[in-house]
C-alpha cells in the first residue's frame, strides 16, 4: 500500500515492496525445449522479464500472447516466477538465469551485459547521443542494432530484439544538476553497469548501485545526492508530502534504456528454422509495440510536475557542451570498438536528419492539496484485530492497473489494528509497514511510520463493518492517485483473530 505517484502510471511492483513469486512454472529445463503433445508439433518455453514495472512487464505479456497467436498455439512462452523488484540487480539475475538454462529466454535490460563480457550495446549508455525518444526509438529498428545484438552469442545468449524503455536523465535530490560539476563528491545513484558507471566517474561523481528500499532509504538521508534516472516513468522516493525534493535536468539525455529479448543458445539451436523465425517476428512485433509507448520529452516533463514528483529544469546550450567535454574522454574509449562507433555514428545521422520536436520546458512541481488529518470520533477501537485481504489480478486490471502491477500485488494481504490506534500491514512477499490510525464516524485515516524503510504513504477510506466482514473503499481523490486501488479493495477483508502484541 505504500503508493507513489507517477504521471503515467503507478509502479507497485517498486511501491508496495517486493514482488509476490507468480507460480507459473517453468517449463523449459537446462536449455532444451519442452514439447507439450509432440503429436501435434508443439512446444512450451519459458519466458522470464527481469523486472515487473509496466514498460517491461507489459512488452513480456505482449510477446507471450503474440508467440500464440502467430503460431495458433503451436509455440507457447509460460511466464516464469517474477523476480523480487528490490533486488540490487533483477536483469543481471534474469540473464545468469537465461545462460545456464534455468529458464529459455528473458525480457532483460541492455545495460547488463558488459558486466558479464559484451560490450556491444554499450553506445546505448552514451550519453547525448540522441536527443529525444523518437530518435531513440528510429535507432532501435535499425539494422545496426543487429549487429549490436550479434555481439551477445559469446555470453551464451541469442539477441533477438532491442526495445525502448526510456531516456535517461540526470537526477537531483538536494539541488538541480545542471552542470557536470554539480555531482562532483557525490554518490549517484546508477544501475549496474560498467558504461555508465565510467560516466559517472567522468562527472566527478561516485556510482551507487543500491536499488529498491535500500536506494529510498539513501535518498531519504541524503546518503546520495543525485541519480541516473528519467522524467517519463519515475521510480523511487522521489517527492510528494513525505519525500525529497528532486528536479530532472530535462534536456540532459545520459543514454537510452532498452531492453533486450534474449534466448539461452542452446534453446535455440533446439528450434527448428521455423520456430526460430516466429520467436523473432515476435520479439521484434512486441519491440515496435513499445516504441509506440515511447512518451515524448516535452510531455514528460509536464506530467512530471503536473504529478507533483519534482520539478524539471534545463541546461544552457554552454552548459550542455560543458557535459559534453565531460564524458569525451570515456566516449572515446568506448568507441574503440568497432561496433559501438558505427552505433554512435548512426545515431548522430539519425539526429541530424530527424531532429526532436519535444524539447522539454522546464516547470515546477504542482503543489500537493494536503488532506486535512481526521480528528477522532466515535469508537477507536472498532476495527481491532488481525484482517486477510485476498487480491486478485483481473479486479485491479479492471480499475486501471497494468497487468504487470495487478500480477506483482495479487495474493493475500494481512492488516493489524491495535485497539492503541496502531496499525500494520503485512504484504504478500513479507515485507511490512507500520503506522498509526484514526477512526472519525465511516472515515478510516492510515499513516504509515516514516521512519521505517520506504514507509510513509497517508491513505483514506470509508468502511463498513458486519461482524468478521470489514469493507474498505477508497476515498474518491485518494482512488484518483493510484490506478487499481479500487480494484485491489474489491473484496473484503475478513477478520481472522485478535491483534498480536507488536
């Protein structure tokens, strides 16, 4: 329950903590194909995205379902178990996964891979090479980024498609990064990845891979400064009541997110010529896709603000070529390889032949109406004792919840209200948050305890009770912030015993 607000959507699989494990077996094994009625020719393999947030969670249900249908149900991609999204490095785990057979393909981050040998899709992590997502996106189908995904067969991975996640940006939390020098002395958060880890020492700064709690917990005491992050599917303890202060420098792009369809070698080599030539189609169908979702930069940064996350400044044309002196150097070097000069010479054609029409204007972040705290009325003990919530998938869809957030938070909820005014929840995966609460007539207040980890969200509902029957629905402005809250309180919750002494 712990929400965080987004322009575009809200990601719980970061939010509300860890992701619920999604049993949906794995039916490939060592990197053989599985065959399901050999009869009739067809097989079964397993497809596991490294991450659950929409951009990634939403191309994996895209090319599972277009594998079906382009095969009529000859070829089938099964989900395997979601990865925990607070992992320091989901997309390194889904690729170890990928290579030693365990599953047969994966939906995983481009970055990875120079951790593990590659290098050839380091040109994605330069930064400035392209200067808005539709350039990005024209790059991505090019046949260059062949080439690219050709360089992955020595990790034990066939490349298969190269998908737009998002534009990177410089990301502060204590002040505005306009200049290379504004990160000197400090720990930036950055994922995992030796590229951009090289930039960041570049600029002065030091990388910090922390993710998920461990990351907000940073931001929140300002044990880090500054991120590689973006404007256009924020994440993380941002802004907002209860959190920091952050501001994007909007038309700074520090490199290209996109993910990658991988296949374990030895799946592939398994697959006849015309399998193989279906699972590419697919994998390049659901890449078009998600250059469809790709949202441009000026109106990214309007919903950034809009959205109350931060505000969105701008470099100077002086000080956007002062960022480019700064990474010269390491652009340089990465550059010594062949394939990532043709990629960055490629998208310097690309920018000079399509420019962006999204510059971004920088604004401020909306100011958050506050809700007034309920003072207490009438009995405030009422709702004491230990609550299971049962969620499921297809109500939160239902609401507007993407499928990969209804999947990450299906399962059984545990609520504890103490007859002292305290409260906990308990989530699917374990993880917990704690805080006090206020009973005003039908009214039901809910803070969480700021204090512990990512914690901190303030949330309101009427309720109902009939004996061990407790029905919460979610006040209209508070359903209005996060999509499939209604849906998440579809049912009911029932009452399974007395609260236990915290």
């Amino acid at each position: 329950m712990h929400g965080r607000r987004t322009h575009d959507r809200l990601r719980w699989s970061t939010a509300l903590g860890a992701a619920l494990i999604v049993a949906l077996g794995l039916s490939g094994c060592e990197g053989t194909p599985s065959k399901a009625g050999a009869d009739a020719g067809s097989i079964s393999l397993s497809v596991l995205p490294y991450t659950s947030n929409a951009a990634v969670g939403d191309m994996t249900v895209r090319l599972i379902k277009t594998v079906s249908e382009e095969s009529k149900g000859e070829m089938i991609l099964k989900q395997a178990p979601v990865l925990d999204a607070g992992a320091t490095d989901g997309s390194s785990d889904a690729i170890a996964a990928v290579r030693s057979g365990k599953v047969d393909a994966a939906v995983v981050s481009a970055r990875s891979f120079d951790l593990i040998g590659p290098t050839s899709l380091q040109a994605l992590s330069v930064p400035l090479a392209v200067d808005s997502p539709a350039q990005a996106v024209e790059f991505l189908v090019d046949p260059v980024a062949q080439d690219m995904l050709d360089g992955l067969k020595e990790s034990g991975v066939v490349g298969l498609a190269l998908a737009y996640v998002q534009m990177n940006q410089p990301t502060g939390f204590s002040h505005p990064v306009l200049e290379p020098g504004d990160l000197q002395g400090s720990r930036v958060l950055v994922r995992p990845n030796r590229a951009a880890e090289s930039i960041v020492k570049a600029l002065g700064g030091t990388p910090d891979d922390r993710n998920g709690a461990d990351a907000e917990a940073a931001i929140s005491t300002k044990k880090v400064a500054a991120a590689i992050s973006s404007m256009d599917r924020p994440s993380g303890f941002q802004s907002g009541p209860e959190g920091s202060t952050s501001a994007v420098t909007g038309n700074v792009q520090l490199g290209i997110s996109a993910s990658v369809v991988v296949v374990n070698a030895r799946t592939w080599a398994g697959l006849t010529e015309k399998q193989q030539q279906l699972l590419k189609r697919s994998a390049e169908e659901a890449r078009a896709w998600a250059g469809t979702q790709a949202i441009r930069l000026d109106k990214g940064a309007a919903a950034f603000c809009a959205a109350h996350i931060g505000d969105v400044v701008l470099a100077s044309k002086a000080q956007l070529e002062h960022w480019r002196a700064a990474v010269a150097p390491v652009v340089a070097d990465l550059s010594r390889s062949d394939v990532t000069a043709a990629a960055l010479a490629r998208m310097a054609q690309i920018v000079s032949e399509h420019p962006a029409d999204d510059a971004p204007a920088a604004c401020a972040a909306a100011p958050i109406k506050t809700r007034a705290a309920l003072p207490p009325a009438g009995d405030q003990t009422v709702l004491e004792g230990q609550w299971r919530l049962e969620v499921k998938a297809e109500d939160m869809v239902a609401t507007g919840a993407t499928h990969a957030d209804a999947v990450v938070n299906q399962g059984t909820w545990t609520f504890t209200f103490r007859s002292d005014g305290t409260y906990e929840y308990l989530e699917p995966h374990r993880r917990s948050c704690p805080g006090a609460y206020v009973i005003n007539k039908n009214r039901l207040s809910m803070t969480e305890d700021k204090s512990v980890g990512d914690c901190g969200g303030r949330w309101e509902f009427t309720w109902t009770r009939k004996a061990d029957s407790l029905r919460l629905v979610p006040t209209p402005e508070f359903a209005a912030e996060i999509g499939g809250l209604v849906g998440f309180f579809t049912n009911s919750l029932t009452r399974i015993g007395d609260a236990p002494r915290p």
